[in-house]
C-alpha cells in the first residue's frame, strides 16, 4: 500500500470524535488534527484519540501542503462554505449528510468537486454496514434480479425534533441506501409524501414516501416518531429472488427468500387469460448470509482513501448526498401539495456531469 | 331468548357452506334452505350441515312468508338485485363483501333497507375476530385516546387475481376494520393510492393507501402480492397509548403499549420553543389482553340476529360496506391519476340518512 | 403401480376417523370397512368419508381373504391382543402409538411379525410431517456431521392427563422422532428422568429426560404442562452444522446454521494447551429449506404401502415404538429412583432379531 | 446522604475497570486508588476514569485508615488469602464471583465476615439489571404466587474456556439469579448434572443441572457452547402468575402471563377422580413492565455502599455467593458419579450462622 494520508477532521462536536477515532485508528490515514472554533473542544476530542494536533484556524489547515483531505462535521448550514474553500484549496473532502442545506448549494459543491478532479464524499454512514454492503453485492451480482419494489420501515418511539420534520429526521437513512444498492442510483423522478401531525407539534411526525422506479417498479419509505415499538426493516423485491433485512435482529439480519411471482410474458399482445396461464408461484429455500463484524465507519475511512487513490467518485459521492438532498426537498413539495406527486429535478446534472 | 329467526343461504359456491354451517349451528337461527341455481352444489352444503331442503328457486323463498333473512354468497354484481327483491319481499339480509360492485347501487340499497325499516348487514367477517373485537372495545372506552394513526400491513405471497388488483382483493379487510374499530367509522375525504405493477400482469401488485382522518391523524395501508414473507399487522396509535395487533403471532394478538410522546399546548400562539419544553414521553407497561376462542361467523350469525331483534343496524351495516366501497373507488381514481388523491364522496350519504 | 391394498381400521374413537380419511384419500388403499363394537359410531366415521361397510366383528374381518391390513385405533391395553390375532389371521398391521402398555408385550408383537414376514408398523405420525422428513434426510446425508447434541423442547399449557404423568403424555413425540431422524435410531443405554409434581396433581407436570448417546453425544427432552406459552424446538448439533426445528414458526421451520466449533484432534496423547490451540469457530450461512405441504398421514398410508409392497420394515417400525416404549419405561424406573439412571434394556432384542 | 465511603480496587485485568468506572461515577463512593501488581496496568486504569492514586502495594492499602472498603477482580485463587487480609484489617470487602475457588475457602471467608461484622458481598452483577431485580420485587411481593419451576435456558456458540467446563462458565450466572430472586434463595438439597463432551474437548461443552426445590418444585438449567443460536431465557411458574424472562428482546424483556392451572386440593386423601375434577385452567392477561435504563454495577456500587451504611448483609452476600459454590461444586459430584444427585452440604452453615 502507498503512504497514508493525512486528514483534518473539522468540527468536535457530536459525528467529530466518532470521525477522528475512526481516521486515527484507519492504516489508510494519518489525522494530521482536529480543527474547531472552541479549542477546548477540540482538545477533549484529540485526547480521546490519544492526542493530536489542535486548531481554530481553518484557513491553516487549508494552507497546509501536508493535509491531503478534510472531514466536515460542522452544521448543515456551513458544509458548503468549507467544501467549496477547501475544494479551492485542493483538498479531498467528506462532509456529514446532508450534503448542504439545500440542493442548489449541493450542485455547485458537486460540480466544482468534478472540475478539480477531487474527491467529495458522504457521509451516508449507514451505507457502510456489513448488511448493506451484503445487500448491494448481492443486487450488483444479480442475485434478486430486476427490483420490483422496495419497502423501507423505520418507526420508533423517536426525539422529536426541534428543526426538522420525520422526514428529514429519518428518511435520510433509508433514501441513502437506496440510493447505495439500486444498480442505477436513487434515480426517481417524483415523490409523493403524505404526513401527519396528530399533537400539533408543527410538524410530521408521522410520513409515508411513495417513488415510482424505472421498469414499474416503486420504492416507498414508513417513517414515525410516535411508534411505540421500533421496525428498521427493509423489504426489496426481485424477479428471481426477494431480499428481508431486518435490522433489528442480530441473529439473522439479511434473509434472502428464493420464493416469488413468475410472470411469462409471451408477447405485447397478449390477453388478458393468457397473462393469467403465464404465472407461476416460485416456492424455494431461505437463505441468510453470514456477516462480518466491522464497524461502519472503518469501511468509510477506507473508501475515502481508495477513491482517493484509484481517482474515482466514491461509493457514496457528493452526487449521491444531492440525490437524497433532492428527493428530500420534493417531499416537502409534495407535502405541502396536500401529497400530490412532486417531482424531482436532478436527471439534468447527471446527464450534464457524465457528458 | 325469544324464538328462532328463520334464514336461507343464497349461493352454495365458496363461502356459502361456511354460513351454512354457522347458521346451522348458531342458537338464534333456523336454516330453512340452501337457494343455487345448481341443485347438486346446493345438496352437497345441505348435506355437509346434516340435512335441509334445496332450491333453485329464489321467488319460492322469497314468497315464502316463514322466512326472515336470507344471507346471499352469490357474485359481486348479483348483490344489487338479489338484494332489492328481497327487500322488497320484507327480509332482511345479510350480504358478501362487496356489498354491491359500485357504490351507486350500493346506494340504492342502503336507501332501500332504510325505507323499509329492514336489516342490511354486509358480511365483514374480520371485524367479529376476537381480536378486533377487543380492538373495537378498548378504542370506544377511550383506552387508547384519540386515534393519531392507523398504518396496516397485509403482504403475502398471493394469488394474483384475474379481476381485480391488490387493492380491491386485499384492502377491504383493512378498511372494514377500521371502519369498525374507529369511533365514527372511516370517514374520510379523500384517499391517495400508489400502486406498480412491475411485472407487467396489467393491474396493481404493490399498492398503498393513505388517507386524512379527523384532528389531523392518518391511515395507511400497505398491501402486497408479491412479499415472501406474510404479515398482517396493524398499529393504532392513541395520545394514551397505542396498539399493536399482530394477527399471526397467536401468543400475542393484541399489544397494548403504554409508551408514546405526550404534548401539552398551553396555547395556540405558543412558539416554537416553547412547544418543544411540553413535550415528554412516557415509557409504561405493555399488556396483552386475554382473547376468548370464538369462531368470527359465529359471532356474525349472533351480531345478525341481535340486529334484527333489536331493531337497528348491524354493528357492519349495509352503510360501512358502502364506506368501503367508495373508498375503494376513490383508491382507483387515484390510481388513475397517478396517485394524486381522490375525493370521496359518500358523506353526503349519512348525512341525508341520519337527517 | 400395483393394484390397491385393503385394509380395515379398527376403533372408531379419537384417532380411527383421521386413519379412515387418509386411506380412503390414498392411492395405495382401499378403506373396506370400519370396525367397532359401537357399530352407531362406527357408522357416523364410515358416513364421513363417504360410506363404507361397517362391522362389530373383528373376527369377520380378520377371517377375510380379500384383507390386506388393518389398522388400530383402539386403547393401548388392546393392542397387544389385536395385534396378535391379526398377524396370526396373516394381516399386516399399523398401530397407533403407543405400540404396547408395556414393553414385554411389545416384544411378542415385533418377534411375531417378524417371523410371519408381516409388516408392523407404529403410527409415529409426526415423524411423517415435511419437516421431520426434511430432518431425516439431512441428517443421513450427513449435511449435520456426526450428531453432537441433541435439544427437544415441548411445552405448553397442557390438560392435565387423569392416567399418564408428562412423560407419557408428551415425550413419545420427541422420542419417536429422535428415534426417525437419528442414522442409528434411539440407541440409548441408560436414560435419567427428573419430573415434579409441584401443585399436588399425583403425577409428574414438568419433565426432564437425559440419555447419553453413543460418542459422547447427548439427548434431552424438557416436556413441561405447566408453561403459559407454547413452544415446540427441536435442536440438533452435528459436527458439521447444526438445525434448528422450530415447529410453530411456519415462516421458516427448519434452520440449518452452519456456524459451530470444530476441534482438530491431533492425536490421542494431546495436551490440555494443544486441544485449545485446535479449536477453531465457523461463522457461516443460515439456509431454511423449502417444505411441500402435506398431511403427515397421508405420508403415514404411502409407508405402510410401501412397507408391505416392498417386504420391508416400514420407517417407523414396530421396533421403533419398542423403543420409545423402553426408554418410556426407563424414565418411570429413574423417576422412581430420585433421578439415578435407568437402563434402557433392549439392545439385546435388536441384536436377537437382526442377526 | 452521609459522606462518601473510600473504596480502593484492588486488580486491574479484566472487571476492575469495570467496576474503578462505577464506584468512580457513584455518589455513595470516593475511588481512593488502584492497587495491581502490575503498576502500568493500574496506570492505565487510573487515567480511564480521569486519574486517581494506584499502588502495587496491598499491605499499604490494607493499612490505610481513611480506606473503608476493597474491591477484590483478581484470580480466583486469590480471593480468599485477600479477602482474609482485609477482613483482618477491618475493610468491608466485595470480590468477584466466584466467591473463592472452594467452598471451605468461601466458609472460611463468610465466618470471618459474620463474626468481624463486616460486610462481604459478591459481585453477581447481572443480579443488579432492571429485569432481575424486577423479577425479585415481583416474587417478593407475591405476584407469582409460590414457585412452581424454575426453567434457565443459556445458550449461544461460546468460547471454549481452557479451564474450566460449561457449567463453572456459565451456570454461575443462572444460580446466582436463581438465588437472588428465590424468597428463600438456592436452598437445594442436592443437584443432578448431566454433560456431554461430544467433541472430545476435554470438558463439558453441553450441560443440564437439576434441583428439587422445596414443595415438589424444580429448578433446571441449561449451558451450552455448542449452540448456533443465541438464548437467555428464564421462564419462573408460580401459583398466581408464570413469567419469562427473555433478555436478548429489548422490546419486551420480562413478560408475566396470568395463565396457568389451578387445582384445588379438598383434601389429602382425595381419589384420582376428585383431583381430576378440581383441575381448572386461566387464560388471563399478559402483561410486561417497563423496565429503567441503568447499568447493573451502579445498582451494585449503590448496594455495596447501603449495606455498609445499614449494617446488614449485601442482597448478594457472602452467603449467596458460597450457595452458588456448593451447587457447582455439587455438580462437578453428580458429573462424576454420571449423573446420580450429589448432595449439597450448605444447610449446616446458615443454620450455624443464623442461630
């Protein structure tokens, strides 16, 4: 393996330690220091990793020819005045989810990353769970087929937030990983949400996602507050195989059911009592993988390095928070059209950036 | 007790036997007679509930003036006119879901038995369950408060049906249900339904529904052919407590949880601050109530005859039959606009009934 | 395939109408009558299957040529005396478990049939289920490795039996199928019984059995009437992986986990330090394979077929229900002896009659 | 609250940072220093918990008089010469299980403990989580009526220790709960221990332990390190109520069902038929209660600190850690005499000491 690299981790609030004991610890990394306005701050995060430099000064950091990259964990609102300064700067950069505080910053984040040949990734921590990197491998491989639908619950007895609603909350999580293991990326071209506010807390605390897939196919997402028992489960159904990840059960998370629906399609033409002759129900074994035990943000460290040095976007690019992003702000359009389907506009950069 | 009501079965198809049998066996009831214009199939029932008369002739059992009741288990679109010559002939009736196959007919006969001052009971046999029985109970004595949400899973490996979609074969148990145990029934106003059909078998595999309630609470509903695994659960959260009935976990139908999120609103221009310092949440016991061992149609034949008896509408009138139904044509007016959601238009209905 | 086999199930009480259904279903069988000193009852079975000639007289059917076999579903203090005159009129026999009220009478049973060239069968008939057949044939393809431990759990809420304590009530289920599934069958030396009797019923309402198996391997049997909840598990530990019988989780039954200890025994001189370093742990796959849907009995009347058709000892043999009887005995031997181990004396029949 | 005691703990491997993090946290507690022979290793756990004194030094601790109390987390050999030592030198003192490596060792230790009036406790942590003491309080307070069974399920895919077998692993845990939940603790007369060592590991990796308790009651506990699946499960039948405590389901751990069987006893010389006909059966409520969120060894630093105060035996003594001794070690009798019931020689000591 080539030489470490040296990061800075910005911000020592509540994701910053869990990001410089993950870094400190990483083969692929040196943390070079721990850079954050209220220095005592940072200093109680450099001691926990056994000691490391501290700074207030982002602009040293940034001037410093030695730091290959940094690691945004400051609030939402300034990810992209630090992304586009150490962009500028020539610095690799990962910023906490979400990308910006709103999709147009995240674009112009997104775009100035690919003119300089940089590296922006997110953070979608998640994404990097032995289940989820098993469930993606799977899907690339082709084991589940084409998707059918995807069913993502995630309801909880749950904080309700002061700044944002169930949606913004929770959904992240799910529409991320969506985003991770579809073959072509969250690409939805409209959302409908629907919400509840039954205390008149001034904001849903209870939501329902619905986005249409290419192919037919539907991805919809349960997010809740107010549950009293706690679902993380997330159903994706294939032509040849359908996927159960049950997060919650540490003996058997991802369970793989070769059981399912065939439908032979003979031709366009066909009537109605021919469709019908042409199914066939599919009855086979159960099967779940055994998973490694390797905390999510380890795998994360490493592929922030590996994009690095192969020069390739990583697994969970800038691009990718800008599709969650996206999808996010047209649930609130949605929402506030009384659940009317909104769409979602962000085909045009891809096809922009990939020309 | 007063004397036995005296009731004949139209239609020996699939459900027929089994309300011939519970008829049979019920103490309030006289089975005079298994009415199909397939002689044979009528004797076959006749002889599995020991013996009764057959006919082909349905004037016959309507001219005939010892009976009171005739229970029809004939095809949807049979409903409507079977059941207003029965009307007209003075018996009450009792009648497969769905009570009729479009709600304008259904209309006519709910209008009808209104009239005539006669029983109109549609077949919800979900509902006389144990448990959603119990559901029912503790929801009218306000154990669990005011409803927030409903959200009701029923996913199967299923049959894909050659006439309808996953909608209208699945969701009228969901909706029967909640217009059972909800205190003023499932009045709603609108309804938005996502549907797919991913493998292209011309109608909806995968669908959801998502409808407003009063007080700014929401039901959901998720059915779905397609899923490996089975569920069929439903949570009803309350401000009190919340509910969870898990039908296929005999050890634990009904859970009762005594956890939620409590908001005291001091006032309606409290800010936004202050709303976050009122909310607090409870963390109590969960109780599962006992649940007696009744067949569901015993609990029908009872509930039909206390009806009669009693002179008033059955607990699932001919009135929550038709909810149901218009509910389920909203569903496909959604359907058919890409999920924005659907007007439904039934209100007027009770409100020119119960005047 | 042959012409149909005759046969006559005697006992019209509990048991016989399930046996007459499934022979009259079958097609190896012909039900020709049912037989019973009550002919009234023996009536309401041969109605329920659709009519077939009845008899009190067991001494007419065994005097008829044109019988194959019987059947018997009669009290265990009976078998014995029909199983002895019948094997002498040249029948072969099925009997329902137990195979005998005491394990002497057995023997003459099992000896007899043995030199009349007659199949004896025992209606083990949970070890014909898809899942104990599953279990078997995994089993003796050695998919589980030599057999290590093996777990059976059996408790509920059970009646209380007025004539047998829990271990005869429960434990000939766990025993039959040990018995069915293990390559060797039930080959148990000495068994250990501990039972108590805690609320004064006069007889043991929670059980414990313990039998070494040969290579050091154990078997253990927790029947328990007194548990509020109801589970029925059987676990089997092989060197190779180890099953999971989860009876009432229909979602998925049998487990296979291939996760487990292995043990790299250098040589027989090992010391305590190199065993440790030889012990290595297996993380692997789950797999729960797919199981048809078939009535256990209508396995049990193919057997019996199949037995008789190929002069063969049938899977579940009169041996087999010796067995389970000794060991049966056993238990009550330990029981009364504050929990000492009880020998198991029947190694010597086995010997006696296979050489 | 008086002021705080002064504790010095004394091993710093495994537990004793354990246990220097909770008395540090403690309010009851001032943590005076950390006394290992190895001086480094004391080093590093004295700047864990934010730096505090260590010492290699016992005799010095020993003979400081601001220290009240010791914490004894080394080998269990040990155990008694230190405990001896502090004993000797007026310091309450709390050791590790087990209480001593044998029995007359732990005797030896109690005496001097009862006639010093000092505390000794052991350190039956998992005594001390909110499900447990739950459990306590319900049996105290008569909830489950009198014990009936005591059924100890502990099970997973272990590590294979090198010195001792399955049941000195593991069974401490299920006896030391056993007897802390009891009314009248683990009095048992004699236990019953079958293991099997399948694998040729030198020890046993799978075990049963059997003990008849007081009024036909039985207690029995399952250890097994050969096991795929993960179980910790107690099911507790009582005359009122039966409760199972599941410690691996967070959502519910302890449930309590209100189900069982009743049998009244008229009198003692009823007949067979009389006490069949006194059998009658609840299907009641289950209920489940909210358990706190607390770390056991802060309810253990508090219950140290009170018996001390109180001047009354810890709620794990001396005592209860020498019962769970002599059952193992009465185990180990009975495994050697291939499972025949050893006695277990207790009595004598607290009728010596209590009189």
């Amino acid at each position: 393996m080539s030489s470490r690299l040296s990061v800075v981790v910005v911000g020592a609030g509540y994701w910053g330690p869990n990001l410089a004991r993950n870094f400190r610890a990483s083969p692929d990394w040196d943390l070079a220091a721990i850079c954050d306005l209220d220095l005592e701050r940072a200093q109680r995060v450099a001691d926990a990793v056994g000691g490391v430099r501290v700074t207030s000064s982002l602009d040293d950091v940034l001037a410093d020819p030695t730091v290959d990259a940094i690691a945004i964990a400051t609030p939402a609102r300034t990810h992209h005045p630090i992304t586009m300064a150490a962009l500028e700067a020539g610095k690799h950069v990962i910023v906490e989810k979400p990308l910006a505080d709103e999709s147009a910053r995240g674009i112009e984040m997104v775009e100035r990353a690919h003119e300089r040949g940089l590296v922006l990734m997110t953070d979608h921590t998640f994404c990097y769970t032995p289940a989820v990197l098993k469930i993606r491998e799977l899907i690339a491989d082709g084991y589940l087929g084409d998707i059918l639908f995807i069913d993502s619950v995630r309801i909880n007895l749950g904080l309700i937030q002061p700044d944002v609603d169930v949606f913004w909350d929770l959904a992240p999580h799910d529409l991320s990983i969506m985003d991770f293991v579809l073959p072509g990326g969250l690409e939805v071209a409209t959302v409908a949400a629907h919400g509840a506010d039954p205390l008149g807390a001034g904001k849903s605390c209870v939501g329902y996602l619905t986005m249409p897939l290419t192919g037919g196919a539907i991805a919809h997402v349960h997010v809740n507050w107010l549950s009293p028992t706690k679902v993380r489960q997330m159903v994706i159904g294939g032509t040849k195989r359908t996927l159960v990840w049950d997060d919650l059960n540490p003996q058997q998370r991802v369970s793989v059911y070769d059981r399912g629906v065939d439908l032979t399609q003979v031709s366009k033409v066909t009537t109605a009592d021919a469709r019908d002759a042409n199914i066939s129900y599919r009855l086979g074994d159960t099967w779940a993988p055994a998973l490694p035990e390797r905390e999510a943000l380890a795998n994360v460290a490493a592929e922030f390095a590996a994009a690095i040095r192969e020069r390739r976007e990583a697994r969970t690019s800038g691009r990718s928070g800008l599709r969650v992003l996206s999808v996010l702000e047209a649930s609130s359009a949605s929402l506030a059209a009384q659940g009317a389907p909104a769409s979602v506009d962000l085909i045009s950069l891809n096809e922009r950036m990939t020309s």
